[in-house]
C-alpha cells in the first residue's frame, strides 16, 4: 500500500456507497464483512453494534489536532478532565494531546480499518456519545456491550476485531470503544514507517508541528507503536 493510504490522503480503500449505507460511516472494504458478522453476534446477545467513528482522513484529524493546539477544543488529562494549556509547555502540550488524539498521519483511524462502537439500543435519545470513560466501564451505559466484547476477544471469537488501547501503557489512554480488525491493522502499522510520518508531517500546516518534529521518535514509538495484539 502506499503512504496515502497509510496517512490518511487517500479513500481508494474505502467501502462502496452500498456498503457505507449498512455501516454509517466509511470503513475499509476488507472490515465491512468481519463487522457485519460480528454486529449479528451482538445482536444475538441483545446488543446493537453500531460504528460512531471509521475512516478519519489527514484533513480531519489535522482539524482536530490544531483545534486542540489553539485551545478550541479541549485538551484532557489521563482521567478525562479538561487541562489548562495556558500552563503547559509545547513539549507538554503536544504529550497531553496525544493521550486521546492521534497526531495526523499516524491515525490507525485512517486505514478504515479502526472503529469507535457503541450500542444503540443504550443509547438514550439526543445523547452525544462523547467517546469517555465513563460510558465504557461498568456501570456505564454502554458497559454492558464491551463486557460481552471482552468474552468474545479474549477467546479469539471476535472475527479478527480487538483492541489495540485495552490498557494505559504509557501511550495513549485506555479506549475500549476502539476496536482494530488485525488483519489488515497489523500490515498498516508495518508500514507506517517513522519516514512516511516525518515525510508527511514536514509538508503540513500543523499547530506545534516545530515540537513534534524534535519528538517525532519518541512519539512514533510511545504513541504509534506501543499497543496491544489480539490474543493468541
């Protein structure tokens, strides 16, 4: 695959218009069929699998990286509490963004192959899923869901589907409702070489993109690679 579509710049891996229309949101044509299967076994267990978040591009997680970097949207801690960028430093800034935000071009989002899910049937009406901690873990109103997703991956039903953010290590924050079909993920995150990144992000209109460069290794290895594998 080439750098566009490991970065984000390109959609020729994207889902047909059919398919778009059962799923929502684009994703790779290679997760339409694994997903489906997996949203029937959820259904069996009265859940409705849904996907609120597949395919980001570059243009997309670059407008979400600068809003957070000029203080438009907020920027959390590791217990999902807004900060005060006022106080931090651009090296500080740029590690608190990256706890919940991936830097542009290194997006598993931007593979397709990455879904943020929920449960419709929990969803109550006009409720914005903010993507929390606190709507995954139990107790939470999608709590359920991800107890039963816990079983499916932990004994390798899940139709290729983990979670690549299931523990806090070090990089960034826990995501249970992120899930990565293996796969494909896995070929993606090879190639996305630290030069594909530093190719990418050299030519972007980037808030603190003078800050990353001078972390990029650091960040590629705390923030792009460090995450889990689906179990054996």
């Amino acid at each position: 695959m080439d750098s566009a579509h490991l970065t984000g710049e390109s959609e020729r891996h994207l889902c047909s218009a059919e398919e778009l229309e059962l799923l929502g949101v684009p994703v790779n044509a290679g997760v339409v069929e694994p997903f489906l299967d997996l949203r029937t076994a959820a259904a069996s267990a009265g859940f409705d699998l849904e996907v609120l978040s597949g395919f980001r591009s570059f243009v997309s997680q670059l407008s979400i990286w600068n809003r957070k970097a000029r203080g438009e949207l907020a920027v959390l801690d590791s217990s999902a509490r807004p900060l005060d960028i006022g106080r931090l430093s651009g090296r500080e800034l740029v590690f608190a963004i990256l706890r919940w935000s991936a830097l542009p071009g290194a997006s598993r989002h931007h593979w397709g192959t990455d879904l943020d899910v929920f449960d419709a049937f929990c969803r109550p009406a006009g409720y914005e899923i903010e993507l929390i901690p606190a709507e995954v873990e139990p107790g939470g109103m999608f709590g359920p869901l991800h107890h039963w997703l816990d079983r499916r991956i932990a004994d390798s039903r899940s139709f290729g589907f983990f979670r690549p953010y299931d523990l806090d290590r070090g990089g960034v924050a826990p995501e249970r409702w992120h899930l990565s079909f293996d796969p494909l993920a896995s070929a993606c995150q090879q190639q996305l070489t630290l030069k594909v990144l530093r190719n990418t992000i050299e030519g972007a209109d980037m808030e603190l993109k003078g800050v990353v460069l001078e972390n990029l290794e650091e960040v590629y290895e705390r923030f792009v690679m460090n995450v889990g594998r689906p179990p054996a």
